[in-house]
C-alpha cells in the first residue's frame, strides 16, 4: 500500500435499473474517518449501500459523498386527505347554512384553500437487489477513483517527508560521530570552570575529577541520539513500506522525535551542538505539517 494524502475527489454514473445515477466524493483532512451521505429522502435505503462501499476502502478524512438518481418516468407522489377535519369543515358549513345565507356546498377550489387538508408526499423508491448492487458498483468506482488521487498526492508527500528524514539522519549520523568530542569538550570546561570558582578554597583534585566527570556524564547525549536514530530509521520504513495507514504512527513518532530533540538541546553545551538541534527541531516541524495530511 502506498502512502495516501487525505485530500481528493472521485466521481463514477452509469444506469440503475431505467434510471441513471450520478456518485460524486469529496475529502479532506481529518483526524478519523468522517462520512457524511447525502441522499434524497425517496432514496434513504441506499444509504448504507453507500457508507459501506467507502468505509472499506478509507480509514481517515472527511468525506461527502453525494448520490443523484435521474429517473425518466413520472416520480411517485402519495395525497394524503386529513378525513376528520373535512368532516368537520363540511358539517360546520351546514350548519351555518341553515342559520345564515350562506351556500353549503363547497367547490374543489374551496377545499384546496383550506389548510391542513391535503398532505403531498414523495413515496419511498423501493430498489431492486439487482439496483442495489448497481449502486454499490457505482460506489466502488466513485471511491476507487478517490483513492487513486489521493494515492498520486500521497507519493508526493512521501518524496517530500523522505527527504527531511535523510536531512535528518546525516545530521544525527554527524552528531554521534562528535560526541565523544563534545564530552571531551565538556570535561575540560568543567573542569576550568570549577578551578576558576574555587579557586582559593583547598579542593582534592581527586575529588574534582569525579565531580566533573559526573556533571559531564549527565550531560552525555549518546542515548537521546540513539533514540533519535532508531526513531528516524522507523518513520523512514513506515513511509516506504507500510501496509496500511499510517498517518497517526507517523504523527507519534514525530511526536518522538521532537521529545528527543527537545532533551539533546536541553542537555547542549557546546553551540554547534545546540544550532544544529534548531535546525533539526525546525526540519521535524515541517515534517509534521506534510503529514497532517497524510492518511
């Protein structure tokens, strides 16, 4: 499987039984799969046809999907006549009839005039199995088309993300070459720092070395940027090779990765050490933009 952006549109029609039908989709981003269908009342029975023939084929996004039937005979209407109420109209028109001059008999156009008497209604389509099965087809097609744009942007994103990982990794790979360096580096700062401080106080230089071999070793960043490197390793084979969505793995682990990088700088005492960090933690930022959109 390949890796999917969140954004895209599919469209698919063909006949359905004597009538032609029009399946259309639209999604994006999301942080879970959000269907909306739309559907005429007449046609609410195909509903779940639908929902079920996109919900197999995504796992993340917000999704329209609109369906439109085109039949080429009459639509079915159903009149409904409230009975009791035109009863009691009528009988009240003969009464006033017989105390007033006023004509008991009432025209059609009379009756049409009064509210609430006659209630127009569509009738529900009922469909075929043989219809269902063509508007699942339909559905299919519509939501096929969808992923493959979505597909084609995800490629994309995947050059993209790729690339500011292998930035990435040499930057680490650089780092864990200078380590011991830093450290070394460390030490010696340390060690100059408390010998100006205390200068005049009477120190066990024995004593000294310990204290700043242990400042040093606390500030030692070889297991942050193992961490580092393992994480990177496993976003870039995710990206190449998953098979399955993974935008909220990947989004985890650049979650980690930040963690990370967030300790080496919090640990850094030496400047090339805390510049590169920045311009790491501003490379992660941008990763965790592109794959907001990713599924």
């Amino acid at each position: 499987m390949s890796l999917r952006s969140m954004t895209g549109f599919g469209r698919a029609s063909g006949p359905v039984g004597q009538a032609l039908a029009e399946v259309w989709a639209r999604s994006v981003n999301h942080r879970s799969l959000d269907l909306t269908i739309r559907v005429k009342d007449t046609e609410a029975a195909l509903e779940p046809v639908l929902r079920r023939a996109f919900a197999r084929r995504l796992s993340r996004g917000k999704v329209d999907v609109t369906f439109r039937l085109k039949r080429s005979g009459p639509a079915g209407f159903e009149v409904a006549v409230n009975e009791g109420l035109l009863e009691a109209v009528l009988a009240r028109f003969a009464r006033l009839a017989a105390r007033f001059p006023v004509a008991a008999k009432l025209e059609p156009r009379d009756l049409l005039s009064i509210p609430q008497i006659f209630a127009i209604e569509s009738g529900v389509a009922e469909f075929s199995p043989e219809e269902i099965a063509s508007v699942e087809k339909l559905a299919d097609q519509a939501a096929s088309e969808l992923v493959a744009m979505r597909e084609l942007e995800g490629a994309g994103l995947a050059q993209d993300v790729l690339a500011r990982l292998e930035r990435l990794r040499i930057r680490a790979a650089s780092l864990s070459a200078r380590r011991e360096e830093i450290t070394r580096a460390l030490l010696a700062a340390l060690r100059e720092r408390i010998q100006t401080l205390l200068a005049d106080a009477p120190l066990d230089p024995v004593r000294l070395e310990q204290e700043a071999a242990l400042a040093a070793d606390r500030s030692d960043v070889a297991e942050e940027l193992q961490r580092l490197e393992a994480h990177l390793a496993q976003f870039a084979e995710l990206v190449r090779n998953s098979c399955e969505p993974v935008g909220k793995k990947l989004d985890f682990l650049s979650q980690e990765i930040l963690r990370e990088l967030n300790t080496l700088g919090s640990k850094a005492r030496d400047l090339a050490l805390v510049r590169e960090v920045i311009e790491m933690k501003s490379e992660t930022e941008k990763i965790r933009e592109q794959i907001g959109n990713i599924e």
